[in-house]
C-alpha cells in the first residue's frame, strides 16, 4: 500500500489545490476581476475560523511530506496502528477521490458566484441547479468527506486533529454563509431552505 499511497498523494493534492483553489481562484479573478479569496478580510468570529481554514490544508501537507519521508518519521504523527486496515484505507481513497469529483463540479457550477468565505463587498447570484438541487452545501460536503478520507487512509494523531477541527469549524461557517444569504436573498433563500436538505 505505501507503494501506492507514494503515488497518490502527491497526485491527489495537487489535483485538488491546483484545480479546486489555484485554477479556480484564478479563473474566477480573470472573469470578475474580484478576488474570491475572502478568508484575509472577515472579523470576528470569521477571523478566527478563517485563520484555522487557512491552517487545515497546510496540515494536511505536512501530513503527506512526513509520510513521505522514511518511515521512523511517521511514527512522530502518533499513527493508530489499529485502524491501519486495507478496506478501510480503500473507503478513505474512495471518500477522497469522491470529495475532489463532488468540490471541483460544485465550484464549476457555482461559477462567478464561488467564494472562499462570505464576500460582504460584492454581490453574488444564487445558484440554485445542479449539486445544488440536492445539497445547499455540495464543497462543504466535498471537504468533509475530503478530510475524513484522509483520516481513515493514515489514521494518526494529526489527521485525528484535522478531521476533528474541519468538521466543527465548517458547521460554524455553514451558519454564517446561511446569514449572509438570508440577508441577501431573503424569500427565495427560505424556500429554497425549506426543500433543500443543508447536506444531501
């Protein structure tokens, strides 16, 4: 499996930061000339939640170099040998792979709308179709099951922590991007709320 998983990860989150956040950010700056990254400018309880969604994906790296590296290193992350089964590894790369699919579809469709974080400065349109008929939160979906995958693959101390902390901090956030679109869209956001599910 490290065979493998030597291969895979590297590939995997260059696929996923180039594609869902550089590609994309990009794109999404080329089109509107605005900057979708919003995480730097939000106070408050944003700021707090922003700082630690700016630190997740880089423990996640660091997770992947030190497993990278021999072996003795990964014993430094706390690994739980008792999880570290081949069904369970292929459920967390079958989460993973899912995850990537599911965020990359949903930031497509979003399209100028997409953000990372509440953009109080500049409206947005509401999308209402495709992942989103089903889910009014499609890429946080994508990110749970992202991180989840990622725990069950190489179960350690660490990925425990990341696991842990994305899952809380993303039902913080859901509340306040459901706000601000209550705010924004008013009645056809709480229709829209009344028939579609916050999560699938």
């Amino acid at each position: 499996m490290r065979e493998f998983l030597v291969v895979f990860l590297p590939l995997y989150f260059l696929c996923f930061f180039g594609a869902a956040f550089l590609w994309r950010s990009w794109r999404t700056w080329k089109v509107t000339g605005i900057n979708p990254y919003t995480l730097l400018k939000n106070p408050g309880v944003e700021q707090v939640t922003n700082t630690y969604f700016r630190l997740l994906p880089l423990l996640s790296l660091a997770v992947m170099v030190v497993y990278l590296l021999p072996p003795s290193y990964y014993e430094l992350l706390g690994p739980l040998r008792w999880l570290e089964h081949a069904p369970l590894q292929f459920v967390g790369i079958t989460f993973m792979c899912v995850a990537l699919v599911i965020i990359i579809v949903a930031q497509g469709q979003m399209g100028n709308s997409w953000r990372i974080g509440v953009d109080y400065d500049n409206p947005t349109a509401f999308v209402q179709h495709g992942l989103f008929r089903y889910s009014r939160n499609p890429i946080f979906l994508g990110i749970m099951l992202s991180v989840s995958g990622l725990f069950l693959l190489l179960p350690n101390g660490l990925t425990l922590l990341i696991m842990m902390l994305d899952l809380a901090l993303i039902q913080v956030q859901i509340r306040l991007e459901e706000e601000h679109l209550a705010a924004q869209h008013g009645d056809t956001y709480a229709r829209y709320c009344a028939t579609v599910r916050r999560w699938f």
